[in-house]
C-alpha cells in the first residue's frame, strides 16, 4: 500500500538524510518507524507524503506513484506532521472545513464524520473556538481529526504521540488498529519503545539515513535473542550503537 524504492535525499552537502532506502507497507499494518533523532524518520515520510521530492528513487500509494500522479496520490494520504502548521485564528471547525475544501469532501458527509472524530477525542466543545487558544494537546488532536476527513487509505503520522495526554494517546491507537482493520495502512514514526512494542504489526530502525532492520517485533526479538531476552529498546540501542560496551557500563556504573 506504501512503496518507497531507493529514495535517497540530501539537504545539499554530501551527507545523506536518507540513504537508498526500500521499504514498503501493506493494507492491513501498522508500521512503526523508529530512530535516534537526526536518523531521517522525517525526512522519509516527507517525501512519502509529497512535500520534499527524493534525489533519487519513488514513492507509490495505494499503487500510484506519487510523481507522476500527485493529486491522486496525495488523496490517499492522510498525514499528520510533527508539528502542525494551524491558523491561529481560525476555530477547529473552521479549520476542518478548511481541510474538507482542499479535499474535495461533500458537504453533507463533513459533519457526521467531523462529529464523530471530535466526540472521540473530547473535542466538540472546544471545535468553535479559535485554535490560538488550544494546548498543544488539543492542536495535535485537531491535526488528527483533519487527516482522517477525507478517508484516506494511507494514515502518515510523524511522532503523533508527542503532546497527547495518556488517554488521548490511548485513543489514537485504537483509531490507528480500527483504521488497518477496515483495509487501510498506518505508517508512524516514534522514538517511543514502548509504543512500538506493543502497537506495531512491523517495525523498521533508520539510523544515520539507512534502514538497518526491517522485521515483526516478535521476528526482531528472536533473532537478538541468542543473549537472552531483550526487549525492543535493548536491540534499538544495540542497532544504532547507542549502547555502550559492557566494561564503559559497569565503569559508570562505579
Ligand atoms: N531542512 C533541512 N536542511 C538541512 N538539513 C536538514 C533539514 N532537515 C533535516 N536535516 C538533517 O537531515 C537529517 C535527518 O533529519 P530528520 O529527517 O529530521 O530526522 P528525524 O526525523 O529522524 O529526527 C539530520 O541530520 C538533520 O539535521
Ligand atoms: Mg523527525
């Protein structure tokens, strides 16, 4: 359902954001993107979504490849940055209407499918007053409810945990497991283990622009499991070389 083939980007210089990177995603999965910061988790999913273009390599959604066909493709993303840009000034409502203009939703299936979001997320009382005077909870959750107007096939979440309180954070999730059970496909990226673990049908770890291990958490865990068991945190921090070597632990450990 996502294809990315040998995407390469660099933000002039030499050094790679994203390194020949090959990955794909089907109807049915949440696929977690996980990385140390400056891996190029953002990097990726902005030429997922259309924003930056690739040096090198394509994107295809839903079986539409993301250059040649722009329009269609974006129709099939629904995507959530990492830091979403809201005008200030408009309230929520007028900001998903905004949304449903741009794509293109019927007027008479905006509001069942904007109440039943809101409901979801406790945000209909607060849908008439002007985004300048949400939390950054409440702007992340409007985000949220502004990608899935349109009904996108593909769901694009850059760290969409961040700033939502543990019962919002609840709610995504089982939004993110209702939308891969009626066919669609998740894509998010997270420094957050925990979620990973638990969430994810697929993880993939990007370290220094180069997907260095793509597997189900279960498979990941199995082949590092010759020392024991490790828990997705131990084998992220083993694959980026986070980790220290034993002898600098147990010195700090001193
Ligand atoms: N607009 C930009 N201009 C120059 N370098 C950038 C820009 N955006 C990101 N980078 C660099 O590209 C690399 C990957 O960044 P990013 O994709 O944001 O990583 P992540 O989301 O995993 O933290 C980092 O080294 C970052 O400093
Ligand atoms: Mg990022």
């Amino acid at each position: 359902m996502i294809r990315i083939s040998n995407v390469s980007k660099s933000y002039g210089g030499n050094v790679k954001a994203v390194d020949s990177l090959d990955l794909h995603v089907m109807p049915g999965e949440i696929f977690g993107f996980l990385g140390p910061n400056g891996a190029g988790k953002t990097t990726t999913i902005k030429i997922m979504v259309g924003i930056l273009e690739p040096d090198q390599g394509s994107v295809e959604v839903a079986g539409i490849n993301l250059v040649d066909k722009s329009i269609d493709a974006k129709k099939q993303i629904g995507y959530v940055p990492d830091e979403a840009q809201l005008w200030e000034k408009l309230t929520g409502a007028e900001y998903l209407d905004f949304v449903c203009d741009v794509y293109g939703v019927p007027g008479e299936k905006r509001e069942p499918e904007a109440v039943r979001l809101l409901e979801t997320f406790e945000m209909l009382q607060a849908v008439s007053d002007p985004i300048g005077s949400y939390s950054r909870g409440m702007r992340q959750k409007i985000a949220v409810i502004g990608s899935l107007m349109h009904h996108p096939s593909v769901w694009v979440l850059d760290e969409p945990m961040v700033g939502l309180d543990p019962r919002s954070s609840f709610l995504l999730k089982e939004l993110m497991r209702s939308h891969v059970d009626q066919g669609g496909a998740v894509f998010f990226s997270t420094h957050v283990l925990e979620v990973a673990e638990r969430l994810c049908d697929r993880v993939g770890i990007i370290h220094k622009g180069k997907l260095i291990a793509v597997n189900t958490v279960e498979e990941m865990k199995n082949l590092f499991a010759q020392e024991g068991d490790k828990s997705l945190e131990e084998i992220f921090l083993e694959v980026t070389g986070a980790r220290l070597p034993q002898e600098q632990l147990a010195s700090l450990a001193k």
